[in-house]
C-alpha cells in the first residue's frame, strides 16, 4: 500500500474527488474544472514597475487565484501581449510530456521559485509572479498545470492548498 502511495505522489496523481466550495472562497482542496479562457480584450500596458492588485473579495490572496463557486480564474486579463510573459523562444526546453488539467494533481518535491521539480520534471516560475508564490511549500504542496492560451511556452501552476496560481515554464526531465 505505501509504495503505491509513493508512485502516484512521484508521478502524478489522480484528482481527489470534489471538495465543497472553501470558506473564504480560495484554495482549500478545491481544483478548477478546467484553465481560464483566452483573453479578448485587448492588453493595456501597465508601467513594468507596476504592481497589480488580486484581493477582489475580503480574505482572497493578493495573488492570483481562482474563484472555487465558478473557477474564474482572478488575474488573467492581460492577454497576448503582456511583455511580462514574452519569450524570445517560447518552448525552449520542449512541452510537459504528461498529461495536465484538472485530472492530474503532482506532489511538489524540492526547490523554490528559480527551479522546482516533481515526478522527475523541472520548471521555474516567470520572474514577474515570484512574489506571488512567497507561501508555496515547495516540498510538500499540490500543484495542477493548465495550458496558458494566451502566454505561448508558459503554463499555469494552480497551488490545490491555497488556490493560487503562477505562470511556469517547463525546464524539463
């Protein structure tokens, strides 16, 4: 029994069944049904020193997040153009080989912001969301990777615990 606890953490897990709704709204086991759709409006720069704000509701992060009554996903509205999430050569490592969405949960394992790992796969979170992901347990929290439609070679990392999301790019195995 404990080394098939063992594999699923290392490889991937399947998605627990369905928590209620947390009580402040965020996070608490809850995993989105799916990742956020592609933006339409068109992108309004802000100054690069600029700091966004994502506390929309009393106790919400001040990071990005997802709402757990309807999955909105709070903080992805920039959309293809935001110079923060530009990459010269998106891809460069090649694409997350397993599967991802909703049905996927991964164990982190080791590392912080600059370069975690789980399951043998590496990525690095994009230099502007770092401070978005100050209280992540990089040893110990559940992550979900969804596409990023509108951010080409990035991915969304959902942390399950605390339903906060950062943009990842795949370093590779």
């Amino acid at each position: 029994m404990f080394s098939l606890s063992a594999l699923a953490q290392q490889h991937g897990h399947a998605a627990p069944a369905p928590h209620p709704a947390p009580e402040r709204g965020v996070g608490g086991g809850h995993i989105p049904a799916h990742g956020p759709a592609p933006v339409r409006a068109p992108h309004v720069k802000a100054p690069p020193a600029e700091r966004r704000t994502f506390a929309d509701q009393k106790g919400h992060p001040e990071a990005p997040h997802v709402h757990a009554a309807n999955d909105a996903w709070v903080g992805h509205d920039t959309g293809r153009n935001d110079p923060h999430y530009h990459l010269d050569r998106p891809w460069e490592h090649g694409h997350f080989p397993q599967a991802i969405g909703a049905h996927r949960v991964w164990r982190l394992v080791g590392g912080g912001p600059s370069r975690f790992w789980f399951g043998g796969f590496y990525f690095s979170v994009a230099p502007y969301d770092v401070s978005y992901c100050n209280d992540w347990l990089w040893d110990s929290d559940d992550i979900v990777l969804y596409d990023d439609p509108d951010h080409v070679g990035w991915y969304l990392a959902y942390n399950v615990r605390l339903g906060t999301y950062v943009h990842v790019m795949y370093l590779g195995a």
